[in-house]
C-alpha cells in the first residue's frame, strides 16, 4: 500500500499514513501537498495529485522520549545496512547485530550498545571489546531522533526531510 510521509507544520517529520488517510486530510483542510508523484487521483468531481509528502498546517507538540523499540530491523535501518567494523554493506540476511559492550560483561541491548555487524567481524570480535579485538567503529551507536528512520525503507522523496 502507498504511504505517505507526515510532516509538523515546521516541516519535522512525525509519521506515516496511507494514502487514502492522507487525502482525508488534504480535503479536510488539515493538510497541504509539499511533494507528489506525477500520477494523479481522480474523481468525478475534482483531481488531485499523489501526495508523497504532505504538511500540516498547525502546529502538533509531539513527545521527545517515545520507547523506541531495538529491534534487528531497525538498527540495520539506523545503520544503513553497512558493519559497523569493516563498512561493507551487505543484504540484512548476511548481518548480524554486535554487541560493543559484551552481554557477557553486562552489555545490554540499547540503542547506544548495539551495532551491525557482518557475520566474519562479529565472529572476530567474538566476546571482547572493539579495542581488545583490534577493531574500530566506523561511527559510535546512537539513539534515532525519529522513528521514521529505523523503521521505514525510505522513498527518495523523503530523504530531504529526514
């Protein structure tokens, strides 16, 4: 199904909804068009573009600290598909997620500790620490600013606002 990026009226992205969702909101009023694909919807008594990224027109105060779930899905999302360790990417099947900090020594899965790893890498790494193993990360584990980023493949159209 078509979905369709959310954005605040200060152009922050606040979530997804389907089509048929998204022009609810257009006819309501609640909404405006910032980009469309060059199909169009038509009806009988009007036409209307293919909205892929549609704007609010007031203000909605979102919550800064939602649980964001880490789940494999979304730290491979986070991390663009790429180890952490070598930077190769790979298909999500030949990844695994890392933990820096071992389980072992009281690591835990949070988004600050986990990272994915190629299959050879995190064998290397196996129960030590990146410094103990000889390995660096490419770049330290965070926490995503928006959930739009772990757990959507992303449009190119929606790239711009993310």
């Amino acid at each position: 199904m078509h979905r369709v990026l959310v954005l605040n009226a200060t152009y922050e992205p606040l979530n997804t909804v389907s089509l048929p969702r998204a022009v609810a909101l257009l006819l309501d009023d609640k909404a405006e068009i910032v980009e469309a694909a060059e199909a169009w919807l038509r009806s009988q008594h009007m036409t209307l573009p293919m909205p892929l990224v549609i704007r609010l027109v007031t203000y909605v105060r979102i919550l800064r600290q939602l649980p964001l779930a880490v789940t494999r899905r979304s730290v491979l999302n986070r991390d663009g598909c790429a180890c952490q360790y070598c930077g190769r990417t790979l298909p999500s099947a030949e990844l695994t997620l890392d933990h820096v900090l071992p389980r072992s020594r009281g690591g835990k899965t949070t988004w600050e500790n986990v990272v994915a790893a190629c299959k050879l890498c995190n064998h290397r790494k196996g129960d030590r620490m990146p410094a103990e193993a000889h390995m660096r990360l490419r770049r330290q584990p965070f926490r995503p600013r928006y959930l739009a980023l772990v757990v959507l493949d992303l449009p190119l159209a929606w790239r711009k606002y993310l």
